[in-house]
C-alpha cells in the first residue's frame, strides 16, 4: 500500500474513454500520435492522481439531521438518539415523503461535490425505504443518477439497514419479508449488485445477517457487511465465512476477525468519518490490519447522521492523523484497494492502459499535501470517461 | 455566545463599504430608499452571517512541509522534528531565501481560501524571519497584501515566535536585541499593531515573555501571547496579568489561568486546529471556560507545520465535535467574539448597523449545517466591504 508507482515528468494519453498509455512524457510521446485535434492539458508542477473511488455511502436522502448533530455535541448518544426515534428511522420516515424526482433534486448537488474533490466513482446504497416500494425508488433514483450524471454509482441494496416502524414487534416477519420478496425482486429488476447488512446490537445479528448474506448469494447479489462498528459482534469473522466482498467500519475488529477476513480475501473497508462525525475517538486498528497484510480501503461513509461529508481529502486527513496510515497508504486505500472493494479492481483506481480514464490533476506539488492541508480542495481539474468535466 | 441574534425573513442594506440597516425584510425596506442602481441579492432559503474573523494565523512563510506532517504519522512528535532542525526553525531559513515579490505571490492564493471559506478578515503573524530584516520584509508583505488584496489583514509582530539559528547559544542577546531594536523598529515603521510571544518550555520563558510584552506595550504594540500549548507553563496567568488581549492555544490552561484572563478581560483563543492537525487529542477545556464565563474565540492557527487550513467551517467542525461547543456558540467564537480578540469588536464580527459590510451567503437553510457538514465548502457569496467578491 506504500508504493504508489509515481512518475515523474509524466503523462497519460488517452483515447475515447480509456486510457491508452501512461509513463515518462517522452515515452508516452512515442507511443501515441499527437496531431491538431489532439487536446493536451498542461499539468506542469501538478499532481494527477486516479480520482477516487468512494466505495461507502448512502446518498440518497431526504431531510438532514443537524439537530441530532447538536443534541451529540450536548452529549447525547447516537444509540440514545436512534431509541428517541431519530436515526436512521427518522431518515426512513422523511425519504417515504419524497418521490423519485424530489430525491433525485436533493441528490443531484451532493454528486456535483463528491465529484469537486476529486471523487469519480462511489457505491452507492439503499437503506432508508425499508419497504419493497421506497427501496426500489432508490435504487431507481442512483441508476437514473448514473445515467444522467458524470460520476458513477454502483448500486447496493441495504434493505437490512434497521427495522422499520412498522416490523418493530415483528422483525422476524421483516427478515422474512428482505429474504423472500425484496431480495429476489431487486435482484429481478437488477437494481443492485451487492447486498449489505447493518450487523450490530439491536439492528441485524449475526445469524440474521448471515442468512440475509446467503440469500443475497443465491440471487447473484455479492455481499458485504457493516461489521463491528459500535461493539465486537463478530462482524468481521462471519463477513470472512460468508465470503463477503468487504467488510466496513471495523472500528471493534478481533484479531482473529482480521486474521479471517485475510484468509478470505474480504477488504477491511475503514471509515474514520462517522467515528469523527460522532464526536468519538474509537478509530479501528488500520495499522494491525496493514501490518498483517488485511487490504484496507478507505470511504467517506457519507450520510445525513454519522458522517456528513462528500470529501475523500479530509478522510484521508483523518486516515493519517488518526489511524495513522502515512500519505501513500491513505491514497492506494482510497484509489486501487477502494476499487476492489467494489469489485471494480480492473477497470478503475489507477492509472493503467486500459482503464477508465478518471483522473484528478491536483493544484499541488506533492500528494502528500492533500492529506497535510486539511479541510480545504486542492483539485485543479476532473477527467470522467476521458473528458473534462471540472 | 449561545445567542446569535437569528432573523427569519431578514434583510441587510448596505450602503458604501457598511451596513445601515438590518431587521426583517419589511423593517429594513420601510427603512431605506431603493431606487433603479439599487442592487438586491435574493439570499431566500439561505443563511447570511457577518465574514469569519480568523484571529490567529502564520500566513506568510516559503516551502511547506508535509515531510514533517509523515513524520509525525509515523510517529515522530513535534518536539522532536523540532529539536532536529525541522518546525519552526526550518520556516525561518525558507523565509529568508525570498523576496518581497516571491512572498507576496506564494500569499496571494492562501489568501483567496481564506475569503472562500467566508473569512472577511484574518490576524497576520511574522515569526518566519526572527532578525530585523527579515520581520520588516514579512510585515511590509502582510502590509501590501492587506493594500492589494480583499480580504484584510491585521498584522501582529512575532519575533518571538523561536530563538534564531544563530543565536541558539546565546538567548539573551536574542531577547535583548529584541527589546531594544526589533520591538522599537517595528513600533516606528507602524507595522503591527500586536505583539505576540510563544510561551513555552524551550522557548521564551514566562519571565523572558512578559519582559517582552511589557516593552510591546511601552511601544504602543498590544500584547497577546502563545500560552499552554504543550505543557502548563502558567502562560494564561500571565497573559492576565500583562494585560494581553488574548491569550492563545491553551490546551494545559489552569484553573487559576481561566480565573486570571477572566479576570483581566483577556480572551481566550482556541486553535482546535492545532491539536488536531498534530494528531493530538488534548484539546483545550473549553466548555469550562465557557461554563466560568470567559469568552472564548476560535481560529485556524493556519500554518505550514502544525495546522495548515485556512478553513474556518473545519475548524467549526472541531470546535463542535472535539471541544463540545454548540454550533451558535463555534459561530460566535468564530465572529464577533474573534473580532474583539484582535481589537476589532466595534467595526466588524457581528452584523450591525454602523459596522464593515464584511458578510458571507452560505447555501444552507440551517446555519448548525456549517459544523455539521464538515471538510466541505458551503459558502455561495462573499461580501467584502459591499462589493460582492466571490
């Protein structure tokens, strides 16, 4: 994770939507042909980097919950605030409001500022319908954002998020109805390709969240797990059992979660946002893991409670202040390892032939600055799919 | 500092460089004539507040050093880098290489941040020069930006910001030479109008630190002091007593520290950005201050070793999250409480009539979105003296 393969004095080409040659310029010069409609941006004395690859976020929603940020300042907790009834229940009921057009609306500025910082791609989940009607919506509403906007989503059906209103005396019948109805049919419409699970007290069990994961397999849905976020539920040796593409949060991970998840081949996916965004300090222990040789990605988390921020920078900020993963560690997290998180390792994360052409030029001298200037964006331009869109 | 003051349906009119009137929509209008050349800026659904006061910041220095930000990842500690040629030290010999011009032109873009975050005014600091010549060259650099530039500067003399290279053997000569040439040269040329000194084990000692005040003070240049960073040295109690207008950092304050400023009317600036940029946890107490009725300000401490932003909305985030302020009280620390830290309390910080233009259109419908929603740039239009600048 600690070798970024920079090059100096370089340049990519690219054709279409591809990149076609990376490397020194003089190299790439004498690969490629250059004429009059050859369009080449300068990068002198800048940084170009793959954009980034957010392979966490729930997007799509309705009204935001500053007041429950300040009911936490005042001391609060968030499981104290999600039994008042605020949480992701409160998110569930404001989203059941809106339409596809409205939340298409509410989501259409959030994607413009992932892309400003240099963001080209997120996962994005369901997760606030949790009924059949409202989590097909949103799954509707990211695949029209997709397709209407330049950065990409990859969809994941998060019907496990919590249990509704609805089902609060009845969560079994809610487990029946995510296994039996809205799995098969959000796999029928191919709405998603993975399914996740919200494993934690008071939310999914383990053995719920298991046999949710094994219903997603069998409908050609790849899973993934929230795992040990607020307790050692064991989150992170059942999402390795189960084969799970990733693992998130990780914030109460065992030695031995960390020692299957490597076996297994899931990615520990970090999310320092929503510890900071919680006013909270129990970060997860990124340095065992990468010690051990666990891939770790990192992700914004971004959501109206926890996490409410777009910017991968000041995750990275936080990735090197508070788990402290050097400079080059938080960039390979947030690119390469992010990509394989989401199962897009091939086509995007780096700058190689025959990838997407996403590239971020950074008005900066050294990557190390976008970690050292916190809280500010120093993206100079965007590419998306070969063209310049910022 | 919990009450802001808020008006719903409200309106400012301006006239010149000030405000000459600010209620509700209607009294405002009843108030002033509106004529064709009348300009209105519709801010509907959108949260206006006076410019941030940023008062504590290093702005003017060469080479960045995110060399030492991967130092300290890895696990080095300031003291250390410090001890080893790095922190301060290596600004100063950056420093001295450039010119007026080379300055002025590595300025211009921090400068820019700043006001694009939605400060209207920042304090300046020289400390990066530490012999006559060199502090002139930086307080005529921080002179001619605040002539050229919008945003304005107020500017504070540091020449005791470090022992120089070349006086590391012999401290006292430094301070004499101090006393007797800097502070003097500097009160005649009417380059600064504060006198600031870092109060610390290894530094300036609390008796060398209040000699050099009280000459500051001789001179007509306002005292304001460095104070508690890294160990309770008694800086705050001395600040107090010296009569300094702020005393700044305060991370290991006293609580005889927090009786004294009280006392003596010195306020309390807190730089959470600081703390949180060296990776640290120990954040000032300042719900205790609060809670003992002393008024606190924030800012960013914006410098290239220990907090490098300009962003006042992150440093809201922090003050929030990590120190426990509500989001009305980060914005008054961040305001008017600023202004009266730097000596401008009766011309700017608040909106009001009589006062500097200085106000910020924030594309929010909640100003609790500022903290809320962290490491992003909510910030639509930035008014400077009436004009309309961003």
């Amino acid at each position: 994770m600690e070798e970024l393969g920079l090059i100096e004095d370089g340049a990519v080409a690219v054709s279409g939507k591809k990149i076609v040659a990376v490397g020194k310029t003089k190299d790439v010069l004498a690969k490629v042909k250059i004429d009059r409609k050859t369009k080449i941006i300068n990068s002198e004395d800048k940084v170009v980097l793959p954009g980034f690859v957010d392979c966490h976020t729930h997007p799509i929603f309705g009204a935001t919950r500053e007041e429950e940020f300040e009911l936490r300042v005042k001391g609060k907790t968030y499981e104290e605030i999600a039994k008042a009834g605020g949480g992701i229940r409160s998110s569930v009921r404001s989203l059941r409001e809106l339409s596809k057009a409205e939340l298409i609306e509410l989501a259409l500025p959030r994607l413009d500022r992932f892309l400003s910082f240099g963001t080209t791609t997120i996962e994005a989940k369901s997760g606030y319908g949790l009924s059949l009607k409202d989590e097909i919506k949103i799954l509707e509403v990211i695949k029209k954002l997709d397709q209407i906007h330049p950065l990409d989503l990859i969809p994941t059906f998060l019907g496990a998020h919590e249990i509704p209103d609805e089902y609060i005396d009845k969560r079994e019948e809610y487990i029946d109805f995510l296994i039996n109805q809205m799995i098969p049919e959000v796999a029928k419409r191919k709405l998603a390709l993975f399914c996740d699970v919200f494993c934690e007290k008071n939310v999914f069990s383990l053995e719920e969240s298991k046999k949710i994961m094994e219903t997603a397999k069998r409908y050609g849905l790849k899973p993934r797990l929230h795992a040990d976020q607020l307790s050692s539920l064991g989150g992170a040796e059942l999402a390795g059992e189960v084969g799970a593409i990733s693992a998130d949060h990780l914030e109460y991970i065992s030695d031995s979660g960390i020692e299957k998840m490597k076996e297994c081949g899931t990615i520990a996916v970090l999310l320092p946002g929503s510890v900071f965004g919680l006013g909270k300090d129990n970060y997860p222990p990124a340095r065992k893991m990468i010690n051990k040789g666990l891939p770790v990605a990192l992700a914004t988390d971004f959501n109206p409670g926890s996490s409410f921020t777009e910017s991968m920078p000041i995750i990275l900020s936080l990735a090197c202040l508070k788990m402290k993963l050097t400079p080059a560690e938080a960039i390979t997290a947030a690119t390469v390892n992010s990509a394989y998180a989401i199962d897009r390792g091939d086509s995007i994360g780096s700058l190689e032939k025959g990838k997407k052409a996403d590239m971020v030029i950074w008005d900066i001298k050294n990557y190390k600055e976008i970690p050292y200037h916190y809280g500010v964006n120093l993206v100079d331009k965007v590419i998306k799919n070969g063209e310049m869109i910022r």
